[in-house]
C-alpha cells in the first residue's frame, strides 16, 4: 500500500551533505549502464506546461516518475511517485519540491567536491529563490566560503536572501545591483536565475577569475542563461544527463558555435567515475537540467527512512494490479 510523504513530512530529513553522498554512486551506476533515464516530455498547453521525467535505477531496485506542471500566474508543482522493479508495486507518492530544491544543489555539490580550490573561496550568486539558497548551501558544504554577492531583479528579494543566509551560513553575503557586480573577481558562481529570455544574462567575459560556474537556472531549449563565451572559455563543460545537450538552449548555442567539442564535454558519471580528470586549471563549467534518476536517489532513501512511520496517510489501491475483465 503506498504511503504519501508531504514537503512538511520530507522536511529536514536529509541534510546536504547526505544528498551529496546519495547522489554520487547513483551517477556511477549510471555512467555503468545500470540504469535508464529518460529524456523530459514536454507538453505546453494554453496556460501553463507539463513536464514528466522517468528512471529505473536496477542496483536500488526501485523506479520513478516525476511530473511538474505550472500553470501561468502560479508557480510550478512538482510530484514523484516511486515504484519497486521487483513487482511493479508503486510505493510511495512524494512532494516534488524539496526533492527538487535538494537535488539540484546537491549535483553541484558533487561537482564541486571534484574541483579544489585553495583558502576562503568568493562566490557569486545569481537569482534569489529556492535553488539560489540550495546551490549556496552546497558550496558551503563543500567550500571554506570567505564572502558572497547575490544579485537578483528585485531588490527586497536579493536583500532578504544576503541576510537569510550570512544567519544560515555564518558568512558574510552582501546584495548587489548587477549580475556583472555579483560575479565579477569571483572564484566560483551560481547560476540560478528563473529569467525567461534568449539573451543571456550572464557574460562569459565577466568570469576571467571564476574557477567553477554552476548553471542550474535554465532547463529549456529557448532560453539561455550563459553566453556561448562562457563555454568558449571552459577547460572542461560538466553536464549532469547527456540529456542537457538539447534540453538546454545555452548548450544548444554553444553547439552550434563551435565552442563545445565533445573533446570538451564530460558527464558527473565520468568525473565521478575518474574515467575523466578535471583539469587543473581553466574554467569548470557544470550545466544541469535534472533528471529522475537524481529524484529517484533522494525519493527513494525518503521512503526507505520514512515509509513504515505509523500515521501516514495512504494511497489505497494505487498501482495494484487489477484481474482481466472477463
């Protein structure tokens, strides 16, 4: 009988660093050939989108669908349901959100645990909602952080995630009017903008001294966050599905310029695997879009911890089997 498991249930449960450490053997066995990742489908109607992802990952024993949809003047909703490969049988229903949130962070985590960089690092952030604050969340897990610029559109919101986080944190995050004042001089940026436009806002000659550049805002073919300078500059383009390569409009672009060879672009699965090494030096660019596979990881441990606490509400009948009418 599957269980559903609510964002104020999921809440607190999983800290970074263990999404981190969940995340990383998932890409592995991913990069083996011991799971199936789909592709996003994406149907646009007259007011708003849907979009479904599904993994199986064979070694967990376990797959998942997620679905989000957003409807225009209303954000997105996000729901997982995980099934177990042995019979079929769907397990658990899941809010979306957090495992979203938490997953799209962690997947910079893992990256960044592969790119050192010496002393109290600067960053520069990019956007100011929710995967804003996971995305500085994972660096911090990893990074000996020294200060932080946030720029966002609204000045109230950029302003209340600098002092949201210098308290979370216990560093210093200061808020800034410009994309180019937040990531300039900076060692690594977080790309995490909800901007909706062709032109990017963020300028590949802005990073001359960035190390590490997560791009995590964009997910869809018409839009771009980066400029096709940004991967021009790169030593190595980090994508955490091959999947990114359509499904993101600033790869597209980087694609069709030239500026990314296959010579130049690695999965999370190789790098975690070691089949590529990071270079020592030059500019790390890591593009994510999401995958199931990443909600399963994080789906799948939720049900595992949670899923026999008593008081649960529950999915009667759900994904049962039902007898042949005769």
């Amino acid at each position: 009988m599957a269980v559903m498991l609510g964002y104020e249930t999921l809440a607190g449960v999983l800290s970074m660093r263990e999404t981190i450490d969940l995340l990383e053997p998932a890409f592995a066995r991913e990069h083996a050939g011991n799971t199936v990742v789909s592709p996003k489908f994406v149907t646009d109607f007259k007011t708003g989108a849907m979009r479904i992802l599904f993994a199986t990952d064979e070694q967990a024993g376990y797959a998942a669908i997620k679905a989000y949809h957003s409807v225009k003047q209303s954000s997105a909703r996000y729901v997982v349901s995980l099934y177990s490969l042995k019979d079929g049988e769907l397990l658990a229903l899941l809010d979306g959100q957090l495992i979203t949130d938490l997953r799209t962070g962690a997947c910079s985590g893992v990256i960044a645990r592969k790119v050192s960089i010496d002393g109290p690092v600067s960053v520069g952030v990019i956007g100011s909602g929710n995967q804003a604050l996971r995305q500085l969340e994972c660096l911090a897990t990893v990074y000996n952080i020294g200060s932080v610029a946030v720029y966002s559109p609204t000045a109230a919101h950029r302003e209340h995630f600098a002092r949201t986080m210098s308290q979370q944190l216990g560093i210093a995050v200061i808020a800034v009017g410009s994309v180019e004042a937040a990531v300039c001089g900076k060692q690594i940026v977080a790309s995490a903008s909800s901007a909706r436009t062709p032109e990017p806002i963020l300028k590949g000659e802005w990073l001359t001294d960035c190390r590490l550049l997560c791009a995590v805002g964009n997910t869809r073919k018409q839009y771009a966050e980066a400029d096709v300078q940004c991967f021009r500059n790169a030593s190595l383009v980090v994508m955490d599905t091959l999947h990114a390569l359509d499904e993101a409009g600033e790869l597209r672009h980087a694609v069709e310029a030239g500026a990314l060879p296959e010579s130049k672009r690695a999965t999370l699965g190789q790098i975690v695997t070691g089949e590529v090494k990071i270079p020592q030096q030059g500019l790390i660019v890591f593009k994510s879009v999401g995958s199931a596979l990443q909600d399963l990881a994080l789906a799948a441990r939720y049900y595992e911890l949670l899923g026999s606490r008593p008081g649960l509400p529950k999915a009667d009948d759900l994904g049962k089997p039902r007898k042949a009418k005769r």
